[in-house]
C-alpha cells in the first residue's frame, strides 16, 4: 500500500514538472514574439510623429495596468513570521501573516501614493488576489509564503511613512512579526504574468 501511495506521489511530481515545463516554454515563446512585435512597432512608428505619439500612449497605458516591466525609487518591505514559541501565547495564529496584513500594508503604499507594487515579484493590477490559505497566502492565483517581500514604487520620503508610530507596520511589530523597510533609488518590479480580462467594463459610447 504504501509503495503505491509513493509511486503516486512521484507520478504527480512527474506531472507537475511536465506542465510547469509546457508554460515555462510557452511563457518564452510569449515573450519572443512580443519583443519581435515591439521591434515592428518601432520600425513602423519610425519618422512618423502622430504613430509615435499613439505609441507612447500604449506603453504609458500598458505601465498603469501593469502590463510591462517598471523601474523607479521607492521602497522594499520585507515581512516574517514572528519567531517566538507559538507554546507562549493563546493563539498561534496571531505569529502568522494573514492577508489582511498584506492588504492593510498595500492600501497604506496606495494611499502614500504608490505607483506599482508586487509581493514576492508578483505585480498587482486592478483584478489582483490575495486570500489566505492557512501559512501560505495566494496572489494572482500563485501560493507563496513567508517572507513576503513587498515592493513599491513611488515618492520613498512618503511611502517610507508606513513605519510611522501608530501605523500597520508597528503595529505588526508590536505582535512580533518581523518587519523591515528600506529605501531605494531603483526597483525594479517585473509585468503581470498573466491575463488581464474584463468581462463587463466595456467603452461609453
């Protein structure tokens, strides 16, 4: 019995590599063909100003939605799970980040004037998740799990006033979760990976 629950185990490990492997290969082949397509846009913008205003325009709309990769100034918060004996306090889960945290934090970056964020390199658009699944936490329909590293870019002077007294990231510290936050001149945070759709929001006429 035994035997076989382990030869099922290693056949869904087998599986999982196989279609990791197929979307790894069609993830590059995705971005081939968009580096090919961006090389005939600007060719064919080339000497021409109204196409190459239009082309500007896509690409200001493609950082806003979350579509390309983006670099700026900002700041890099970086949360852990509490390391005290879980055996000293009431309730074990009050060690643990849960997505509430996260999106406490990430409503103080937009507040703060945060122009992009990602968690864990994971972008966040307007249709972005995040749900709490015991330890781990899944974003964009990804499981991941501590530390979080989250990363945003905007004015640091002002996103930096998360660590302000009285605010989420001490109040974390005050339950002894592990949190650092640091200022950077470059970030970098990498494109949603996967696809935006709207089923409903359609163009006013």
């Amino acid at each position: 019995m035994q035997d076989k629950v382990i030869l099922g185990e290693n056949e869904l490990r087998a599986e999982v590599l196989r279609y990791k492997e197929r979307y790894d290969n069609i993830y590059r082949e995705l971005e081939k063909s968009e580096k090919e397509l961006e090389k005939e846009r600007q060719s064919s913008t080339e000497n021409n100003s109204e196409l190459e205003e239009k082309e500007t325009q896509i690409k200001q709309g493609n950082k806003m939605i979350g579509a390309s990769d983006v670099t700026g100034p900002g700041v890099i918060i970086t949360l852990n799970d509490s390391k005290l004996d879980a055996s000293k306090v009431l309730n074990s889960s009050d060690l643990l980040i849960h997505d509430g945290d996260i999106l406490s934090i990430i409503n103080e970056l937009k507040n703060a004037g945060a122009e992009a964020i990602s968690i864990n390199d994971q972008r966040l658009v307007p249709t972005s998740s995040i749900v709490c699944g015991g330890n781990i936490i899944e974003i964009n329909g990804e499981k991941t799990g501590a530390p979080f590293i989250i990363k945003a870019i905007g004015l640091p002077e002002l996103l930096s006033g998360l660590s302000r007294p009285g605010g989420y990231l001490q109040i974390l510290k005050d339950a002894t979760i592990e949190v650092d936050l640091k200022t950077s001149n470059k970030i970098t945070i990498p494109k949603y990976s996967g696809v935006i759709a709207y089923k409903y929001m359609k163009n006013s006429k």
